[in-house]
C-alpha cells in the first residue's frame, strides 16, 4: 500500500522500483484498488495490456510478466518526467507527469504522458489511478488535438449543464472509469447503467462550469483535461480522461478532487 511522505515521492518511486526491477517495491507505491487507464484504443500496438484495467491488489497486479517482455523490445531503464501538481486536497492530488524509456547505449525508445491520481491513507501517499495518454512524441505539435479534446469536454459537459443526461451518457466512452475519493474507483460498463446511477443520486451530481477546460498533457489520440465542476452548489476541480474514438474525442475517465 503506498506509503510516501507526499505525493511527488511516491511518483518518483514508482520509476525508481521499477528501474530496480523490485516488484514488490513497484506494487508497494501504489493505492488499492489500483486503476491503469488508457485513451488509446483497444487495439492498438500501445498496449500490452487492456486499456481499463483496475486491480485489487499487489498480488493481481504483479501476476503477468513484465521485465522480461520490456528487455525484449532493448528497454534498460526508464526516466520521470518532472511532476506538476494539477489540483490537490489534503488526501488526494492530480499529478501531472510521465516517462521516457531509454535502451542500453541511452537512446529514447518512446515516450508518454500520463495524469497520477495520489491518494493519502494512514499509511502515506500512493497511486490510486494512473490516467495515460499512451500517444505521445516528443517533438510533436499536437496543438489540434488540444482544441478538440477541449471542445469534446466542453460539449459533454453542456449536456449535463443543460440536463440531458442520456445524451451526456451517450458522450462518453465505456467502460468509464470514475476515480473517486481514497480506495474508491468505479467502472460503469455501459450508458445506460451511467444514466441510472446518475438519477440515483439526484441533485448530488456534478454539474459543469462552462468555459474552465484546459488541457494538461495530450498525445495523438488521448488527452488529460483539467475542469471545474460543482456538486449540490460547491466547486469541485476534476479532471477528465479524453480519448479518440473512430474520429470522435469523448471522454472515458474522470476523478474529482
């Protein structure tokens, strides 16, 4: 269970551990349950896992091989991106961040960017969620991706504003993954199962405020959007998980703070 004295420690172990190759140092960094989100579709050469995947623990999450399957492509180490606290509370931070993989002789193989959801328990900091963009480049102008990741948010968040909740379910991607507060994440497999849970709670839903989106990170088909939400009249920040789909940028993760 994650067990750092704040949230950039545990970020900066979790690259640490792994370059170690210690995987129980690698799984002791993160919170559980554990979600692993990605906008890349599911199948593209990207992954090497499905791209919603959340775990109950340390032992699911270390039972597929991993090492091995790395050094085979000529991985040796990994190296952090410095981190950017996005939005925070005392037991929960949005932390902006990422890797480059490197082979032996040091040359970038590929590179990612991804939002970390940190959460405290009574143990220390650790990952909760791990929201990827999984379409990064170095070097890339993905400036029109930023404009339609943003509008894509915006339009959803119309829909809810306007109080169109089946089309705002439609709007999205499943399964949707809702990260929620320390040890709560949810996975909402279809719209029809978002609507009701929305209508199960009433008034104590979020409700969007127009015009706050703005990106964090992107990539060629995934983007980490920052918003401002209120739930029963308070401002809440969140952010969103944006990924594109057969043309379409909809959003498929989203965690509150």
């Amino acid at each position: 269970m994650g067990r750092y004295e704040s949230p950039e420690a545990a970020y900066f172990a979790f690259l640490d551990t792994f370059n170690a190759r210690d995987a129980a140092g690698w799984a002791g960094v993160n919170s559980w349950p554990h979600a692993r989100v990605s906008a890349a579709a599911a199948d593209s050469s990207v992954h090497w896992r499905p791209p919603t995947r959340v775990f109950a623990d340390a032992e699911e999450y270390l039972a597929e091989p991993l090492w091995a399957e790395l050094e085979a492509t000529g991985w040796a180490r990994s190296a952090s991106l410095p981190p950017t606290v996005v939005q925070a509370s005392d037991v929960k931070v949005h932390l902006a961040g990422g890797w480059t993989r490197f082979d032996a002789s040091d040359a970038a193989m590929a590179a990612n960017r991804v939002v970390y959801v940190m959460t405290r328990t009574d143990e220390g900091w650790g990952i909760q969620a791990q929201l990827k963009t999984d379409s990064f480049a170095d070097g890339v102008d993905f400036s029109a991706q930023q404009l339609a990741a943003v509008d894509a948010v915006e339009s959803a968040l119309g829909l809810l504003d306007a109080g169109e909740i089946d089309a705002y379910c439609e709007a999205l991607i499943y399964p949707f993954t809702l990260v929620g507060p320390p040890g709560v994440i949810i996975v909402i497999e279809s719209a029809a199962e978002m609507a009701a849970a929305m209508r199960s709670v009433g008034d104590d839903r979020l409700d969007a405020a127009p015009g706050s989106s703005q990106i964090v990170n992107c990539g060629a088909s995934g983007a980490n959007v920052s918003i401002r939400v209120e739930r029963d009249g308070a401002a809440q920040n969140a952010l969103a998980l944006v990924g594109l789909r057969e043309n379409q940028w909809r959003m498929l993760a989203m965690s509150g703070i």
